[in-house]
C-alpha cells in the first residue's frame, strides 16, 4: 500500500522542531532515518498530519565522550554506530547489536533515536540500553529532561516520552575496561527481529567470580527488562557453567508482560529465554578480564 | 495535498521535480522518472528489491520519501550500464547465471555493487550476509553468490 497524505516540513533546527511538535502534538511525527516509520505509514498503522524531517540536523548528531560517558546524537545512523571508533573501543557490544539489525541498507539510514523511541519490542538497541544503565535525554515544551533506560520503555511501541518531545541524546556510562559483554538471538533469519535475545554485560573478580552482572531480555516481552532475580543468583559467584544455567533459567521471572504473535507464541519465546541468556552469559563470561 | 520540491541527480543527470509528500522514492523514480528497473516487491522494506544506491550507499527505496533525498545522487540499475556495456557486476550475473526472471536482479546488482565499493574482496560468508536482506524466489541464490565471487576474482585477476 502507499502512505496516507501527510504535509512535510525540512526541520531547519531543533527549536524548530520542537516548536512543530508543540503545535502539532500527536499530529505530527519526527521522520530521522524513516525505517521504521515508512513501513508503517505504508501499512497505514500510523495516519500523521504532518512529518517533520530531524534527518539533516547536525544538533542531534555526532558522538561524543565526555567524563566518563559516552553521547550520542539521536540521529547518528546505526552504520556510524558499528564504525565510528570511539563506540568500536569502548562499546563493542553496541557494535555487536548493530550488526543484528536489519541489513546493511536499513542500517545506512535507520537511526538510534529512531530505533529507540520506536520502542518495538524485538528491537536490540532497547535492551542494549537497559543493560548498560544509559540515560535519554528528551526536550520539548517544558524544557529538557533525562529519563533512565529502564523507564523509558512502557510497552510495545510506547515509550515515556510525550507527543511534544524529542528524544534527542543518548548517554552512555562507559564500562570498565575490562568489562565482558554477549548478546545473543534467536531469529528466523538474519537479520529479522529476535523471537528473544539476551544482552549480558559482566564483571569478574580478580578470583574469577561476577563482581556485577546486567541481563537484558529481548522480544519475549512487551518492553525490554532486566533479569533482577538472575542478576542476584549470580552475585559473587563463581561463574561456572552449571551456576550460568541454573541463573539463566531464572530470567524467565522477568518476563511480566509476555509478547505472543504469529512469529512465536509466548510459550515459545519463554523456552528461548533461558537458551538465549545462558549463551549471552558464556559469551560475556569469556569476554570479562579478572580483574 | 502538499508538493514538495526536489532538486537531485539521478544516474547522473540532474532532476528537478514536484512531488507529493507521501511520494517513495520508489514510486518516483518508476511513476514521474519511469526508470522502472527499481521493483516494488513487498514495500515495506524486507525484500530489497527496491534497492538503490543513494549517494554510493545502499537504500530501500520504498522506505525513503522522494523529499528525504534531495540533494543526493541517486544511482539505480539503469545508470550501471554505460554506453550499452555492461557493468562488470551485471556482466558476472549474466556469466554466472545468477538470474532467472529477473525481479531480484536489479537489487542484487545494486547491493553487490555497494559492497564491493567498500569490501573489494569479501569472503564467502561476507557476501551471503550482505545479500540476506535481498530475496530471491527463482535462483535458489547459489549462483548469485557465484556471480559476485567472480566479480571479485576477475578483479583480483587484473589488478
């Protein structure tokens, strides 16, 4: 099908964006890279009044390492995400998630703001955030404010942020140096979204056992969450394979809102979670230095 | 129902044209260019075969506006061919047979010709994985992979 009428407007910068989704409210939509909104509009599940196209606005891009963190733009392309130097040296597991994404065209365009505002459930970039404890920092007719992660994804395709605001950075803690990561996914093909996926983010002790242990679950939920009681058996503990099995199988309390469509049935998706986070927590287990 | 103005070049030629808003920069190049070489297969951005190079990087033309490009430089499957010769990647598609109807094909090329332009010398697994998000109903893709391995070694080959 094609895309209902909307009216378009070049966004000549961010207060002039703002000022459109301030007037326009839930009228409007930001257009940044469009991947996931075209498709949308063209299956007519989204009827805007008007897009406003961030894609060109220099004020949202760039990445940029600033104590102890690092920032990015909303509108940085997943491709410069899996190139750009600074994100290849301190986060490969963000580089490592991009590849999951799509395809090599998606990515040429698709944005992490857009990716992360668009808040679908079998997304990567989501439960990447999580994992990693990152803050968005959102602007709109109230000013700006920072909302963690973990608050900001409320359920398929809703996020925290208002009809009147843009998610506009992204701020990420950099992990220690040493820090191991794993993500992993079960998806039908390549590149398709996940059926679940895990996003593991590790510590060791100098002695071998988890200092500090993030999971992230993906697409078995309808928003991505931790998996507080598998975080828990694992603290301080030696991280042999038995110990990753038995907390891995624990993830499945997390799931509180569970996602069941023609792609996987939650029972499905469930049977994957513990496959999917015992891999994850291999992979970050080998990946973690002792230090 | 809102115009909006373009000025861009296609295959090399410049362009300026008034489009809807809601145009794809699908439909604009096969409805107001007829450069119909671009297919619309599932529009929706799963099937590739849509794909065009915007600006020497891969696209899915049925998920970009015609007014998010303006400015670029648009290369579909007809501005490959120069001079009715054909472009070494479309020569190893006919050699290797990597077709059969045809539909693919153009997005084939196009997203072949993207990764050579940045992985002159891709392995194997490479170039299945920069293809996966291209279909094919006919081939079977076995002679596909054929087609841009030989690209690869005539260029080995003569350089």
């Amino acid at each position: 099908m094609k895309p209902p009428p909307f009216a378009y407007e070049q966004a000549g910068s961010l207060a002039h964006t703002l000022n459109l989704l301030a007037q326009h409210g839930s009228e409007a939509r930001p257009l940044a890279g469009g991947q996931s909104l075209l498709p949308m509009l063209a299956l007519r599940l989204a009827r805007p009044t008007i897009l406003v196209d961030i894609g060109r606005l220099d004020e949202l891009s760039g990445v940029n390492r600033s104590n102890g963190e690092l920032v990015l733009g909303a509108t940085v392309r997943q491709r410069q995400v899996a190139q750009n130097p600074e994100i290849v040296q301190v986060l490969p597991l963000l580089v490592a998630a991009t590849r999951l994404i799509g395809h090599p065209a998606i990515r040429n365009w698709g944005t992490i703001g857009g990716s992360l505002a668009h808040a679908d459930p079998a997304a990567e970039y989501p439960a990447v955030m999580v994992a990693l404890d990152a803050t968005f920092v959102a602007q709109g007719p109230k000013g700006e404010h920072e909302i963690s992660a973990r608050d900001f994804f409320l359920g398929p395709f809703t996020t925290a942020l208002e009809d009147t605001e843009l998610l506009t950075r992204i701020r990420i803690p950099r992990p220690r140096p040493g820090t191991g990561w794993g993500i992993e996914e079960v998806a039908r093909r390549h590149g398709d979204f996940a059926l679940a996926g895990a996003v593991v983010v590790l510590e060791r002790s100098v002695e071998g056992t988890c200092r500090r242990v993030a999971i992230a679950v993906i697409g078995a939920n309808a928003r991505p969450v931790r998996a507080m009681e598998a975080e828990q058996a694992l603290a301080g503990q030696p991280l042999t394979a038995p110990v990753l099995r038995e907390a891995a199988a624990l993830a499945v309390k997390a799931i509180d809102d569970p996602l069941s469509d023609v792609h996987g049935s939650a029972t499905y998706r469930q049977r994957l979670v513990p496959v999917v986070v015992q891999r994850a927590l291999q992979a970050a287990t080998e990946r973690a230095a002792l230090a | 129902m809102q115009l909006v103005r373009l000025s861009l070049k296609v295959n090399g030629q410049p362009v300026e044209a008034e489009v809807e808003a809601r145009t794809t920069l699908a439909d604009f190049l096969r409805e107001q260019l007829g450069l119909t070489g671009t297919k619309l297969g599932c529009e929706h951005g799963v099937c590739g075969s849509c794909t065009v190079l915007v600006d020497g990087a891969a696209a899915r033309s049925c998920l970009l506006l015609a007014a998010q490009v303006d400015g670029c430089e648009i290369t579909t499957i007809e501005g490959l061919t120069s001079n009715g010769t054909l472009h070494p990647v479309q020569q190893a598609f006919w050699e290797a047979h990597g077709l059969q109807c045809g539909f693919c094909t153009p997005g084939m090329v196009l997203t072949a010709v993207a990764l050579l332009n940045e992985h002159p010398a891709p392995s194997e697994s490479e170039i299945r994985e920069a293809l996966s998000g291209n279909l094919c109903r006919c081939t079977g893709y076995q002679n596909i992979i054929r087609a841009v391995q030989l690209v690869v070694e005539k260029q080995q080959r003569a350089g």
